[in-house]
C-alpha cells in the first residue's frame, strides 16, 4: 500500500464483504477509524461486529448519534460527555437541559436517533486548531465543552473532532474512535434518564443523564431487553415488599427495617454463617460501635476515610467514630495479649453492624445502605501459614457458595504501581496465593497490579440466574495494619515477629448479599433459608382444630410453618400462598383429617399427592439439610 492509504481500503482488497462489515480496525495496538492513514508498515486488523472493542466503538458512536438527536430537537442543550459502558452494558450521555426528560422525550430522541440512522451520514473525523475549536464551542454556547477541551489538550495545536454528516448537524470534541457511518447504528434503544453532575460532583453543574443500550444485532438487543423486564420482575426492592421481608423510612435513610420474615431470612443466614465458621476454628467476637478518634487515627481512616464515616461528639468533647469496619478493633484484641505462634492461626469473626456515610443521593434499596453487618473476619497468621490459610478460605467459600447453589468466578489482583512495604513480601504473597488457588483446584484470572495498597487479594463473582454479576467474597492480605498497630507474636527462636492479617467476607454484607438471594430466586428461596416454609390450608372451618394440630407438629418438628384459617376459597389461599413464594401448601380437608395426612403442593403449582404428616416432615426436614443439592432450584417469576 502507498503511504497514505486509509485503513478501509486495506480491507477492500482482502473483500468487498469485509469492507462493508468492517467497523473499526485495530493499527498495531491502537483501535482507529476506518480513514486512518497507514503512514508505515503496521499489523492491521479490521474489527467487524464481534467482539467487545467493536462493540465499544459502537456503543459510543450510539452515545455520539444520542447526542446529535438531542441538540436537533432541543436547540440550546449544552453536552456533557458520552461514553460507552460495560455495566450497565449500553453508554450514556449527560446535557445540560432546561427542564428534565420525560419518557415522551425519548421516544422521540430515538426516532430522531433511527431517522439519523437511516439517513446513515457520516462519521467524519477532522483536526481542527485548538484556538479555533474552543472559539467554535464557546460562540455555540458549549462552556464544558471548552473546559475539557482546556483540560484535554493543553500545550497541543490542534485538537481532534468528530462531525455526524456535517459541522451544522453535529459535532462533537473527541478522540475517536467511531463508526464509520450511522447506518452501521441498528440496534440501539434508550432506557431510563436519571440526574447527575458535571464529572460526579455534586458541587458542579446538574445535569441529565440519558441512558441508552446499543447491540450489534436486533436479536442480541431483544434478548438484553428481556433480561432487564426479567431484572425488573426479580428486583429486590420489589420482591421484598411484596414478601414483607423489609422496609425503609425517610427518616432512616440507608438503614433497612427488617420485617419479621426479613429478620427469619437474616437471622438464619448469620446462624448459618456461625455453624460454617466455628469447626473452622472461628471465635465469634463483638467489638464496641463507638470508639475514640485514636483508634481510626492508629488504623489511618481518620486520615483517608473519615468523610465515609459518622463522627461526634461524646461527654467531655471526646472526638469519636461510628464503626465503619471491624478491622481496627480486631487489632485492639489481638494485641491485648502475649501471642505465641503456637496460637496462630488466631480467627475473629464478627457481625455486628457497620456504618458508612454514603451520600444520600446514591442510597437504594439494600445494595447502597448506610448501617449494615458482613461475616467478616481477620485471621492472623505468619508468614508461612498464608498458603494454607488461603487455601482454608477457598474451601470455606466454596462450601458456602455450594450450599446456596450459586456459581462464581475468581480473581487475584496483584500488586499495584502504588504499593506499601517490600517487593520480596509481595512476591512472596502472591506465588502462596497462587500456590494456594492451584491446590485448591481452583480456576482464576489474574487483574496484573488490581491489589490494594496493602496486598493483593482475591475476589469473587457470583453469578445470578440471569447472568448478571456480583461481588461478594474477598480474601486480602494486608501487611499495613499489623505495623500499625504494632502487633507481635513470639516465634518458635523466642523472638518477636510480625503477623500477617487476612480481610475476608465470604457474603461479603448480609444486606447487599440477601439481595443478591432475592433477585437470584426471584423470592423462592430454597426450603432451608425459606422465612416461611410451609403453610396448613383448611378447606373449611370444621377443619381448623386438626389444622392447628398439624401446624403444631410441624412447629415441633423445627419447621417454620404458618396457617391460613380465613373464610377464604382454598383457591384463593393457595395463590396467595403461590405468591408468597411458600415452598409447601398443605391442603387439609375431611379426608386428610380423617387419615391423618396432609394434601401437598409445591408452590411450582404441582399437587405432590397425599403423605403422612409424620412422612411429609421427614422428607421436608431432609430437603432442609440437603441444601443446595436440594430438589427445589431456582424457579422464575
Ligand atoms: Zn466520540
Ligand atoms: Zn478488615
């Protein structure tokens, strides 16, 4: 090719047909535009609609094309930026409006948006001189847009823009790269709006966010729309009304009231927790709420965290810290006494509630909460025990994970450009962690320089039944906090040393982690962490007495069961049972008292026949510790 040639040719002479898919192309290392001039000899891939750089490029050309619907039908709109997201999968693009979106709006955003489309107008990429390009943005009313061009290039001469169709139609400062035409634009649809901030500072200019999803295909783009409606059914917000397991009030902004069920839910999540951890060889602790400023000040959160957390004033103008982690106070109690290495590894484990100062423009539902309580503990080791230990946790969160049904993946991040204390410690830390997920068993990624500044971790990513993500465990290493709160123990040479401390959660929040459960099972938890777990229905009143003996054996069986005696159709009691996702129905009329049975139905709405009440126990207490492997699985809405 002579020099100068622009990338798509390169791909009309392979083919015409790659031509005509072709989206982007990768220049060496660098994506580009299809009019990129080859200057030298490179390696050029052209991208076509697969794979997730295309599909970025896509996303953010949809986010230009949003942009130019938007200053077309509102002249006047100031633009923000507009970039491309993984998640959730789409992009967005903030403006400045005189008045906020409604759902109408959209609608004819996107018509504007396909009519754009349609026309399929060109991308054009041009350089413009940076005097002339801020010139240009401030004489149209655009003063963000001159500040990041400001920001963006200073020192440089020109400075890169990208039109659609012309200067008139739209054009926007960015470097690219994009489409080439708005008729590769198919399948794209815009979401929700929210309001937002100039570079997320609410102390900047408010804006409006649009929100759009863009796929290559219209099959892809339907099958995410069904996922979301799926999202929005399973929501857990919405589910934990409808099963009245919790509430919140103005008055308690991030701070959930559990309902009685809610409470059940929760309770037997933190006892079940109690039962993995303490064969595991955890001690159960329960440190203060509230603790002096020098504490926070020791583990340095005072410093770096403190506008997370809740401070005040206690008696004689005792600068205080609502605890927003157990990690410091932990370290109060292993110091408390002489450890010898023979007491390690040392494993507190705690529950009681935290709290952070989240702003309250971010609080929702049980994911962004203020006051909430992890299963979290600190295992002190020594150096040489951090293989193994590791090696424990992967079992106990497989363990865990298992009992649930839930599938994960996992990664280790490793050390970051920014990072305290020796390279030999880290490398040292990292191949036992390696060391440790490879005996495990366990497959991994590796996120190169993703640690904390203290050490690498290991995280993981559950996966729900609608394949979204969601993090939940964590194991950290940390060689900061021993030092200091200058922590010892006396070595097996009479020495002292220095422990090692490992952060790990396993639920990660009970909050956070109970609406993972809701959104996973859609409500239909599995008969072990059911709140209710069976309901007795008597058909009419004369049954009631034997149903109150059946409800009463049931309750001695340690099954947690309720009755339903309303002057109801037993049809309508067992919809409603239905809908309260209750895993067993147990229908009891002439024949079943007669008998001493029960009539069961699962809440799939599948008649299990006639059992024994003694046999329907039995099988029920069984389903409970099966767990996991038990009959009942996910089920949908
Ligand atoms: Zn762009
Ligand atoms: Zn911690």
């Amino acid at each position: 090719m002579p020099a100068g040639t622009p990338v798509r040719h390169v791909a009309a002479e392979v083919s015409p047909r790659l031509a005509k898919a072709a989206l982007v192309a990768r220049v060496d290392d660098r994506l580009v535009d299809l009019s990129y001039p080859l200057t030298q000899d490179a390696r050029v891939q052209i991208l076509t609609g697969e794979g997730p750089d295309a599909l970025h490029v896509y996303r953010h050309s949809t986010a230009h094309l949003l942009a130019a619907a938007v200053t077309r039908l509102f002249p006047g709109t100031q633009c923000g930026v507009g970039p491309a997201l993984e998640d959730p999968p789409g992009f967005y693009y903030d403006f400045v409006v005189e008045r906020p979106f409604v759902p109408e709006d959209l609608e004819r955003i996107e018509a504007e948006m396909r009519r754009l489309a349609q026309a399929d107008e060109v991308f054009e990429h041009q350089v413009w001189p940076r005097d002339e390009a801020i010139r240009f943005f401030a004489d149209r009313g655009e003063p963000l847009k001159v500040q990041l061009i400001e920001e963006k290039t200073e020192g440089q001469a020109e400075v890169s823009v990208y039109t659609i169709k012309d200067r008139d139609t739209f054009v926007d400062f960015c470097l690219g790269p994009h489409v080439p035409s708005t008729g590769k634009l198919k399948a794209f649809k815009l979401t929700t709006t929210s309001s937002a901030y100039w570079k997320g500072d609410a102390k900047n200019q408010p804006m409006q966010r649009v929100y759009g999803t863009a796929f290559f295909s219209d099959k892809d783009l339907q099958a995410h729309l069904a996922r979301l409606e799926e999202a929005k059914k399973r929501d857990h917000r919405k589910v934990g009304k409808e099963l009245g397991l919790f509430m919140f009030h103005p008055w308690a902004p991030g701070a959930a009231f559990w309902l009685h069920k809610g409470t059940v839910l929760y309770n037997g999540l933190a006892e079940y927790m109690r039962t993995v951890l303490y064969p595991a060889g955890y001690e159960e602790v329960k440190t203060p709420l509230l603790f002096n400023k020098a504490l926070w000040e020791t583990s340095g959160h005072w410093f770096h965290y403190r506008e997370n957390m809740f401070t005040l004033e206690a008696g004689e103008g005792e600068a205080m810290g609502v605890k927003a982690m157990n990690c410091p106070g932990h370290m109060l109690v292993f110091a408390s006494e002489v450890r010898s290495y023979r007491d390690l590894p040392l494993r507190f484990h705690e529950q009681t509630a935290l709290h952070r100062n989240e702003a309250s423009g971010v609080l929702g539902g049980l994911t962004r909460v203020r006051q909430f309580s992890q299963d979290d503990a600190h295992c002190f080791v020594t150096q040489e025990q951090i293989g193994e230990e590791v090696q424990r946790l992967l079992g106990l969160v497989q363990q865990v994970y298992g009992d649930l049904g839930l599938t994960y993946e996992v990664k280790l991040s490793t050390r970051p450009e920014q990072y305290l204390g020796e390279r030999a410690t880290w490398d040292h830390a990292e191949a036992q962690l390696k060391q440790a997920l490879e005996a495990a068993g366990q497959a991994y990624t590796i996120n190169e320089g993703d640690g904390a500044f203290y050490g690498p971790k290991i995280d993981f990513d559950v996966t729900d039944a609608i394949g979204r993500k969601w993090q939940c465990a964590t194991i950290q290493l940390d060689y900061q906090l021993p030092e200091r709160f200058d922590l010892k123990y006396v070595g097996a040479d009479n020495a002292e040393h220095r422990p090692v401390v490992i952060h790990r959660a396993i639920f990660g929040s009970f909050e956070r982690f109970i609406a993972l459960l809701i959104e996973h099972f859609a409500g239909a938890f599995p008969l072990w962490l059911a709140p209710l777990q069976a309901v007795v229905l008597p058909i009419a009143d004369r049954h009631a007495p034997y149903a109150a003996q059946v409800v009463d054996r049931l309750k001695a069986a340690g099954l947690r069961v309720g009755l339903d005696d309303r002057q109801e159709k037993i049809g309508y009691k067992i919809r409603e049972a239905q809908l309260q996702k209750v895993p067993y129905m147990l229908v009891v009329g002439d024949k079943e008292a007669a008998e001493g049975t029960v009539a069961v139905r699962s809440r799939q709405g599948g008649d299990l026949g006639s059992r024994a009440v003694d046999e329907f126990i039995a099988d029920a207490q069984a389903e409970v510790a099966s767990k996991g492997q038990s009959a009942q699985q996910p089920v949908g809405v």
